[in-house]
C-alpha cells in the first residue's frame, strides 16, 4: 500500500511521461499515477493499452489526438471539473513536446484547473545532454515544415539563433534535412542521436556532408534528433564548429559516438 505517499488530487490533469524506447525508463511516479488516476486519455489507446498491459495496469482509455484534441480537450476539461483524476500520455516521451497536449493544458490552466507534470523520458534532453554540444544555451524547434520555402527559411531563421538548436526528424526526411544543413551551414557541428535508449542507439557527430554521406551509405533508420553546433560568436570565427571549448575534440561515449569519418 502507498501509505507514504499523498493520494492524487482531484480534479488534476497528470502529463505522465511514457518511455520513448526503453520500458525500464518509466518512473515509479508514473505508474502510480497510472494506477490511480480515473481514467487515461491517449494519443493513441492502442499503444497506451500495450503500454499499461506490459505493466499490468487496466485503466478506462480515452483517445486524445490531434483531430479530436478540441473535442476532447472540452471532455477532459468536463471530468476535471467533475473532480476527475485525468492522466495525459502520449506516444513516447514528455506529453505537449511535439505532439498533442498542449491544446488541453492550454484550456485547463485558462478554467484555473490543477495540472501537474510527471517528468521522465523526453528525446531532446536525452540527446542534448549527451551530445556533447552546448547545453547553456540551446533553442528547441521540434519539426521542420515540409513545404520547401517555408522549411528553407525556418531553417536559415533558426541556425542564425545563438546556441545549439535541437530539431525533430523522421526517418522518411533525415538525407534531405543533412542535404540541406550542408548547403546551409557547412562547417558546423551536426550530432544525429538515433534510436535512443533503443539496442541501436548512436550518437554520429561530424560536418553536414560527412553525416549525409553516412545516411546514405548505411541507409540510416529510426526515429532522430538532429542537433546543430551553435554559430560562431562574432570574433570566433571557427567556434561554433567544435564543441563548447572550441579545441576540436568532441566527446566520445561507450556506443558508436566517435566523428563520423575518423
Ligand atoms: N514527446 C516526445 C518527447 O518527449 O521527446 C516527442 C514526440 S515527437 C512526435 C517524436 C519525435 O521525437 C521523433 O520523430 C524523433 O525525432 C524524436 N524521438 C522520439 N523518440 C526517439 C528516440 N528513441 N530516439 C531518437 N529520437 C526520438
């Protein structure tokens, strides 16, 4: 029994944080909330049912996703009201972090409702904490827009921003993005972090065209987070294409997290 530990509080709104490849990586928290809440709404209650299956929980599932976010977005606001104890997970990782969420914690902190973050696995920190790059200053954007002239001037907007910046990639656009950054920025520092805490995480660091002549030759697969060196501060010229000391060694790590090309 959790006789230690506070009930969860009515009418409140849990971001309960789901693993993004590793099942060792839910929290102890998250499966309480979990366990306790009245009911789960999901981006997609089919993986959410497998999820909640795999740790042996039965909870009332409620979808959640971005065609019918409005609708239930006034749903979820609904129970809560009703006292409800509402658990948001999403596909993988930190609910409202590029995928849907945003829109009901929007509606619920505007109705003055409780909601409350259970932190845990999120794909820009784990890759930007360990990618070696600058961590003092970065700009998260999430995904490209696909149409070429929109994507081309959010591209050449955000590489001009100070710190390292972190993108979202899907393995159907990653040659085109490093295609792109090597037109674009072909001296900097680019880490791909692939697959993390899956059997085939990698960390690939190296120029654009290095990275790009590694996707195509491997065929590189799965899900990404594209990092890019920050830009070089005025009157260092050459800094932002090495890591934060600028002294052309970039950190390894135990998996294949050497430059690409040594
Ligand atoms: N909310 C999630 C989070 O907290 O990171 C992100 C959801 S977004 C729809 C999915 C994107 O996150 C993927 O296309 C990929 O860019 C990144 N991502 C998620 N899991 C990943 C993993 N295991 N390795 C690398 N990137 C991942």
């Amino acid at each position: 029994m959790h006789t230690d530990l506070p009930p969860l509080t009515p009418g409140t709104l849990y971001l309960v944080a789901t693993p993004i490849g590793n099942l060792e990586d839910i929290t102890l928290r998250a499966l309480r909330v979990l366990r306790e809440c009245d009911v789960v709404a999901a981006e997609d209650t089919r993986r959410a049912g497998q999820l909640l299956r795999h740790f042996d929980i039965s909870k009332p599932l409620l979808s959640y996703f971005r065609f019918n976010e409005a609708k239930r977005a006034g749903e979820i606001l609904e129970r809560l009201w009703r006292g409800e104890r509402v658990a948001l997970v999403t596909d993988a990782g930190t609910p409202g972090i590029s995928d849907p969420g945003q829109r009901v914690v929007a509606a619920a902190v505007a109705d003055g409702l409780r909601v409350e973050p259970v932190p845990g696995a999120c794909a820009l920190v784990a890759a930007l904490t360990a990618s070696g790059l600058p961590t003092d200053e970065f700009h998260f954007s999430g995904f490209l827009p696909h149409k070429p002239g929109p994507r081309r001037r959010e591209l050449t907007r955000l590489t001009a921003l100070p710190g390292t910046l972190v993108l979202y990639e899907s393995p159907f656009r990653i040659t085109r993005l490093l295609e792109e950054l090597a037109a674009l920025i072909p001296d900097r520092t680019v880490v791909l972090a692939r697959e993390l805490t899956k059997r085939f995480e990698e960390h690939l660091r190296g120029r654009p065209e290095e990275l790009l002549a590694e996707a195509r030759r491997r065929n590189l697969k799965g899900e990404f987070v594209v990092m890019i060196s920050p830009a070089d501060p005025p009157g260092r010229p050459g800094a932002g294409s090495e890591n934060a000391d600028g002294d052309g060694e970039l950190i390894g790590g135990p998996m294949n997290t050497g430059r690409v090309g040594e």
